[in-house]
C-alpha cells in the first residue's frame, strides 16, 4: 500500500503546484480574485485546476478501493499514469486548449479503470 500512498500524494502535491501555478498566472494576466473569467491565458490555467480537482475527487478513493480489492502495485501504476497525464495536460492546456487531449486522456482512462475495477472488486466481494 506504501506505493499507492506514494502516488496519491503526489496527485495531491501535483494538484497545489497547479494551485501556485493559477495564482501566478492571476498576477501575469492581471485577472484579479476573485475573477475567474476574461482573459482567456489565466482561464485556461484555472481549468486545469478546476478539472484536476473534479478527477481528485474519483481518483483518490478509486485508487483504495481498487488497491484493497484488486491489487496495489496495478492501483499504484494507474494512478501514476494519471500523474503524467495531468502533467501533459496542464503543460498542452495552458498553451492552447486544442492541445489539451491526449493528456485528458492519459488521467481519464486510468481514473475509469481504477474505478471500474474497485466496483467489480467490491461486488466479487460480496458474492
């Protein structure tokens, strides 16, 4: 379980950086809080944030669930993938929004996997 520890916390230190990352960008692009809308720059930092708050919120437990009922490591390993993808995703999305999918992509997938399998764990469980 250490290895799944390991990797949500970085999804939780990934999720700050991308946090200090929008307040930086505030300042450069002169959006003021607590403004979240026009200038489209700052908008696309704050989506980041905001959509890497709403996969947070599956992730997490996803990854538990499915640690505790399928495996650890392939739990870790999934959501280290989800790591890189908002890392890919931050990086293509604050330079154009076009250029945001693959890393979408990249924290979704795991993200459904993850939580796919800790329902199909859960259930195998109980029966």
């Amino acid at each position: 379980m250490a290895w799944v520890h390991l990797v949500i916390a970085l999804a939780l230190a990934e999720y700050l950086v991308f946090g200090m990352a929008v307040a930086r960008a505030r300042g450069r692009f002169g959006v003021r809080a607590p403004a979240i809308t026009g200038n489209a720059d700052f908008e696309r930092y704050y989506r980041v944030q905001v959509n890497t708050l709403e996969l947070l919120v599956v992730l997490v437990p996803a990854m538990l669930l499915f640690a505790f009922h399928v495996d650890p490591l392939w739990s870790a390993g999934l959501g280290f993938v989800y790591v890189i993808g908002r890392i890919l995703y931050f990086f293509g999305y604050t330079r154009a929004a076009e250029r945001r999918h693959i890393g979408f992509a990249l924290s979704m997938l795991p993200t459904m996997a993850l939580l796919a399998g800790a329902l199909i764990g859960a259930l195998r469980a109980l029966a």
